[in-house]
C-alpha cells in the first residue's frame, strides 16, 4: 500500500489528500488475530512541512472477529488512525526512530496503516456491550435463553464470577 508524493514532495506548504482502496497489506493482517473482511479503505493526508512530510492516515477496519464472551462470531469494527513523519533519506527506515524514510515518489504506508491497526483493537472483543455471555455451568448462550442453574455460592469461584457482565454477579 503506497501512495504517490511526486508533487506534494516538491513543494513546502503543500497538501493532499487521497484515498487508499485496496487489499489490506498482509503487515495488518498479522496484527489481527481475526480474518480482515473488505478491502482496505484508507484515507491519507500528506502534508510537506519543508523538512519532512507529514502522513495522516485514519480509516475503519472490519474483521469476523469471536465474542470473547458467548464465542458467536461477528463483524468487529476497528476504527483506526496514526500520524507519522517522512523524511527524504536513503536506507532503511529505523523501527525505533522518530521518523520514517523514503525515497522516490512513493511513500509505503504498510507499516503505519498496520500499527494504527493494531493500536485501534478494543482489549477484548465483545459482540455488544450487553452481552450476557455463555453459561459457565450448562454452557447456554445467555443471549438467547436463560437456564435453570443456580449460581455457584463457592467464594473460590468469586474471582471468575467478577468476570462475568455485571448483571449476572
Ligand atoms: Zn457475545
Ligand atoms: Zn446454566
């Protein structure tokens, strides 16, 4: 995924935007534990700063992702967004460094789209915010029926009941 800088390279104070539609890099898909539908659709702002230019790129990411809680899958939504700057300098860009290099006309943007990716996955993925999760004794989807069993009175299951959505502690 890359995107053309010939012009706005040339010139300090310029601007331009572009939009990214393509399959996503396989550097996302390795950030994501879920299989990414649809392609990529990135929005991207260069701006040249003189010294350096400056990328925006922000976008929504879709993966068929597993409830943590009642494991049906669904689609998760990722929105996602980085900045980062670009300097005109040979070699490698330094994993570690303030900055990115290129060469050329083009800017590859697979390793910022990636890490925007990854910064923008929720801590653990839930079908809804209301979802009432599997029962841990028969296993009934608590989302689609309730079940007869009585909760565990074993303080030793306390910690996993705190687990639980709220409305089933
Ligand atoms: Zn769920
Ligand atoms: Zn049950």
């Amino acid at each position: 995924m890359d995107v053309r800088v010939s012009d706005v390279r040339k010139w300090a104070g310029r601007e331009e935007f572009t939009r990214v539609v393509e399959p996503w890099p396989h550097e996302c898909q390795a950030r994501v534990e879920f299989p990414l539908i649809n392609p990529a659709d990135v929005r991207v702002r260069v701006r040249n700063t003189g010294g350096a230019l400056v990328v925006e790129v922000s976008g929504e990411a879709e993966c068929q992702a597993q409830c943590a809680r009642c494991l049906e899958p669904f689609g998760l939504r990722v929105p996602f967004s980085a900045v980062e700057e670009f300097r005109e300098e040979p070699g490698p860009s330094d994993p570690n460094g303030d900055y990115s290099r290129f060469t050329g006309d083009r800017l590859v943007l697979d390793d910022l789209v990636a890490d925007a990716v990854g910064l923008g996955l929720p801590m653990v993925s839930v079908c809804s915010p209301q979802c009432r999760g599997l029962c841990p004794q028969c296993g009934v989807n608590w989302n689609q029926a309730p079940c007869e069993c009585v909760p565990w009175p074993d303080d030793r299951l306390a910690g996993l009941r705190a687990l639980l959505p709220p409305d089933r502690t």
